[in-house]
C-alpha cells in the first residue's frame, strides 16, 4: 500500500470487519473483544497510518478500542459499529433505510426505466436525521455500540496501551509533523468540532 500512496492515490484505511475477508475470519463477527487483538488493532491502525492513509475505517468493535485507536493516531477515524469515539460515523445507507437495491436520484434514471416508487424524499428524511443524530452525539450511543469487553479483558487491554505509551505518543507526534509538513495536511473535523 505504501507505493499506491506514495503515487498519490488517496487510501482510507479499514480495520475491525473486513466485509471483504468474511471467510478468512469465520463470518460477520465483532473483532478487537480480547485485550491481545485489541492491541493489534491498535499496532494495524498505526501502520496504516505510516503507509499513508487518509483515514481509516473502524468497523465492528467495542467502543473502548475504537477509542484507543482514534487516539492513537493523526488521521481522522470514521466508525461503523464501533461506538462513539471515533472522528466520524458512516452506516451503509442501504442498511440504514432498509433498502436491498440501490436507489437511483431521479435526474439520473434512465428514460426506459419504469418507476415503481418515489422513496427520494424518504431517504433525504433519514440522511438528514442520520446527520443530525451524529452531530448532536445521539447516535451511535450505548444501544448502538453493542461490543464489548469483559472487565478483564479490559484491563489487560489497558495494561498493554500502557506498556508503549510513551513510543506511541512518539510516534502521534512524530506523524503529525510529518503530515503538518506536506501540502495536504489540514484538521478535519467531520460532522463538527471534535470534543
């Protein structure tokens, strides 16, 4: 990956599920639940990071790992399933307004295409309450941040982010010169101030 960023081809990373390797990790299952794989997601989102990415995708994992991780890194985090502490959220539109095709906007349907509904509004409805939701920090709260850790995992966790805490704030501060000094470098704050 580091070569497809180093010829500028912009790369958001992805971490937690990986929808695309469902076979290799035994389904739709929730990743970073024991302290020892939470910590290597932390380690992957780091290197991601190293490789160059933009930003990266935190998906399906407890909302404390996901914390860990957003705090680890430079790079904006954007969460689907992970809880409230990343720098964004994102649901697959399709999922979120129980769709099982995907829509087309009215100016761009084809003249040989019968329309069947007109779900336009609707889902301009649901995308601006989403958004809301987001901003106000209702959404995702506790009921839609179902992973967890049990109380010692948890702890472990936190005993191996304490272990390397003073490398990895080297390393935090050491990225954010190195991105302060390229072109690109600015503080995104998706969906408003981060807190």
């Amino acid at each position: 990956m580091l070569m497809v960023t180093l010829i500028t081809v912009a790369v958001m990373g992805h971490i937690g599920l990986t929808p695309q390797a469902i076979s290799v990790i035994g389904g739709f299952r929730a990743q970073g639940r024991t302290a020892i794989r939470a910590r290597e997601l932390v380690d992957e989102a780091l290197r991601l990071q190293d490789a160059g990415c933009f930003a990266i995708v935190i998906e399906c994992v407890p909302d404390n790992v996901a914390k860990a991780i957003t705090e680890s890194l430079e790079i904006p985090t954007i969460g689907i399933g992970a809880g409230g502490h990343t720098s964004g959220q994102v649901l697959v539109f399709h999922d979120m307004l129980g769709m099982l095709s995907h829509p087309h906007h009215e100016q761009f349907v084809p003249k040989f295409c019968k329309k069947y509904a007109q779900v336009g509004h609707i889902i301009q409805e649901g995308l601006t309450e989403f958004i809301a939701d987001v901003k106000s920090g209702e959404f995702p709260g506790e009921q839609y941040a179902p992973y967890s850790m049990n109380e010692t995992e948890q702890a472990m966790f936190q005993q191996l982010l304490r272990n390397d805490a003073a490398k990895r704030q080297r390393d935090h501060q050491k990225a954010s010169e190195r991105l302060k000094q390229t072109d690109e470098y600015e503080t995104l704050h998706l969906y408003g101030k981060k807190s």
